[in-house]
C-alpha cells in the first residue's frame, strides 16, 4: 500500500523529517545513523521540564537518489523549531565530517533544512555547532564533496540555518521556503515595525519566501512543493555543482557587489523583480511553479557558477 | 518532567517482522511513540514522558484501551509527549502497532 504521507504528490512544507527523508530518496534505499531506539537525546531539556526527542530532532544516514549514493540529513521543524543543539548538531557536524574525511561515503551530502536557528535552551552548544557546522561544509567543499541544500518546511532557515544554507554548494527552495539570518519578528523588534512589518505575511513571503530567493540568485533551483518536486531539484542540482576554488570564490564576491549595487536601494521585493526587467512583478506572486521556473531559468542574475 | 510506566500481559504476540517504528512528533499537541519488539511473547511496556503532570489515570485507561484493542505482545513502547490529547495519543498507538504488523 502507498503511504499518502511520503508519496510523490505529498506536500513537502506538511511532512515530517522522517517522511521527507523517505519520499526523497530511493524507496527503501536510506539507512539511518544513530536511529531513534539508539536514544541519543538531548542530555539539557529535562532541566527545563521540557520534552526529548528520542533522535533530538535531526534525522541522519544514507540512501540513494535516482540511483546515486547519497547522504542526508533532515531536521525535524516541527520539534523545538527544528533547532541547532548540542546532540542535532553534533549529528550534522559529524555527517559532513565523515563525507570530508571518508572517500568511500557518498561524496554527496543533502540537508533538508528545516530550523528557525539556535535552541535557546542550549544557546552555546548551538552556536558553537552552526560555527562547526559551516566550517565542516567549507572543508567538506574544498575536499570535492557537494552539499545540497533544500528547503521549504515550516521554520524555513533562519539564523544559524540561514547561515548553513548560504555556505552550501547548491540551494533548492519551494515557494513555502524561507532563508534568512534575522526572522521577521526579530528584525521588526529591534528596528520597528515600519522596517519590518512581521505581521504582513505577504510582505514576509516575498522577502524571504523562495521565489525571491531564486531570483536574487540565493537559490539555485525551485522546487514544486512535493517529494516529487524536491526530487527533481535535488536531481538537478547534484548534476550542476561548481568546483570550490578561488575562481568560484571571486565569482561570487562579485556577484554579490553586483547585487547590492543593482538592489541596494529597494525598500521591497517588486520593485526588486522589476530592475530584474520581468514586466509583471506583481504576478509573480500568483505564478505556479512550473511557470514560474521558467520565467527564473530566463532571468541572467540567477543562474550562475558562483556559490 | 512525570515518567510513567505501564507493565501489560497481551493476549498474543503482535504479528509482523517488524523490529522497530517510530510515529509521530515531540511538538505541541502531539507525540512520538517509538515501538521496540524487544519483549517476549506476551509481555508489553510502556514509558511515557510528559511534561505534564496529573493525567496518570488518563494514560493508564488509554494504555489499556489500546493493549486490549491492538494485542501488542513483545513490543516496548517508549512516548515522548508534548502535550496530547487522548484521542492523539490513541491514534499515534495504533499508528504506531499498524506500521510494526507491516510486512
């Protein structure tokens, strides 16, 4: 019997890590590392009578994809916002690790990012672990191996996992996928609510939902929000990845500079959309994903070779 | 944090080759049940983690409902709970029984 939960059609930004992960990959394909019956828990939440996971909300292993070895990782954003902890980062920092060190692991590494940043509760142990963790993937990088991110759950990327994100080889976002540093409600906390409205979800989705994301080049694949899409992103990434090299490195600091000259002084995403020369911005909004990929496969500034 | 534990004799093993699941999420309103055939025939545990306390009896009579309903000899069941309703918790169990009776 199919399981509607991890089928194709499925809706990404809906399931579990666990689902993800296994309507992602090869069916029956992913073994996993330090599954849940191994207990490997948060040894700090008890203190504050709050709930464990039994796998601290980060799922590891290995499968395959179309056909091809991979690892992956995928963080549970449903528990504690999908947090970078001591044991959940631990767990990414180690996985990256094995790919940089172990020639005979799958030279291919995909997070499904799902996370609004550092649990507060074990503030330093996360930090400490997004640090390590970007530090991994440059490594990682620079010894050939690709890391993949993808993301359209529902904590987005934020802080820390924004971070981790931007310093991947690739990105795949959904509409429903959110990548930034600072969250709407921090950044309408600290600078106000006429900077930033946070409760202006249409205003919060064009800034730092997907379809901007790829536009501006943050991202390099949109993915229908389905297994089946993710699938197809991730596929179309792993065939595309850029050497990490300083060539790669020069081309993105001046695609950045380029950026922030053109986009500098735009206070919102349309008028973004519209220096882009696409004559419609509003309808982007509107736009399905198939539509809309190609309207941003058509566009120069978001397919590049740098990253 | 309140642990409890519930030891139950099943009416029989509960079929399937199965050695392990897990079903559903520590979040708000939900739980995840980690099942284990880990016991023998009969023999069925539960230990549950809840961060709240006072609904002993409520745990204890869906426990039963479930070990009467379902039969799960030999598995060890582990909850970690953020908060579930009755009726969540029930499905999640049979959920949970239902993937380790897969073949």
């Amino acid at each position: 019997m199919e399981d509607v939960t991890t089928s194709g059609r499925a809706s990404w930004f809906q399931a579990t890590a666990r689902q993800r992960v296994e309507g992602l990959l090869d069916p029956n394909s992913f073994t996993e590392f330090l599954g849940p019956s191994e207990r490997v828990q948060s040894p700090h939440l008890h203190l504050f009578d709050l709930p464990s996971a039994f796998d601290d909300g980060v799922v590891i292993g290995r499968g395959k994809l179309d056909g091809k070895d991979v690892l992956v990782a995928a963080q549970e954003g449903q528990f504690m916002g999908g947090t970078f902890a001591e044991v959940s980062g631990a767990k990414l920092v180690g996985l990256v690790r094995a790919a940089r060190d172990h020639r005979n692991l799958p030279q291919t590494v995909l997070l499904l990012m799902d996370s609004g940043g550092v649990r507060l509760q074990e503030a330093n142990a996360g930090e400490l672990a997004v640090a390590e963790l970007m530090r991994a993937i440059v490594q990682a990088r620079c010894a050939g191996v690709a890391v993949i991110a993808l993301v359209g759950g529902r904590a987005g990327a934020f802080g820390g996992a924004g971070l981790t994100t931007a310093t991947c080889s690739r990105v795949g976002v959904s509409e429903q996928g959110r990548i930034a540093v600072s969250g709407p409600e921090v950044i309408e906390t600290n600078k106000g609510v006429e900077e930033f409205n946070a409760e202006d979800k249409a205003l919060v989705w064009s800034t730092d939902g997907g379809k901007n994301r790829r536009l501006l080049g943050g991202a390099d694949a949109f993915a229908e929000d389905s297994m089946e899409g993710f699938r197809a992103a991730a596929k179309a990434l792993m065939a595309k990845v850029p050497a990490f090299d300083l060539k790669t490195m020069q081309a993105e600091q001046e695609r950045l500079a380029a950026r922030q000259k053109r986009f500098g002084a735009c206070d919102d995403a349309v008028s973004m959309w519209r220096i882009l020369g696409i004559k419609e911005p509003e309808a982007i909004r509107d736009m399905d994903s198939k539509e809309f990929t190609e309207l941003a496969n058509s566009i120069k500034e978001c397919n590049h070779d740098a990253r | 944090m309140q642990t409890l534990r519930f030891r139950h004799t099943a009416k029989r093993r509960l079929s399937g080759k199965k050695d392990e699941a897990i079903i559903g999420v520590v979040a708000s309103g939900n739980l995840e049940v980690l099942l284990e055939r880990v016991l023998p025939e009969a023999a069925c545990e539960v230990d549950i983690a809840t961060p709240l306390s006072g609904y002993d009896e409520t745990w204890k009579a869906v426990v039963a409902e479930f070990v009467e309903r379902s039969s799960p000899g030999g598995l060890r069941i582990s909850i970690n709970d953020g908060g579930a309703r009755p009726d969540t918790v029930y499905l999640r169990l049979m959920q949970g029984s239902a993937l380790m009776e897969a073949e």
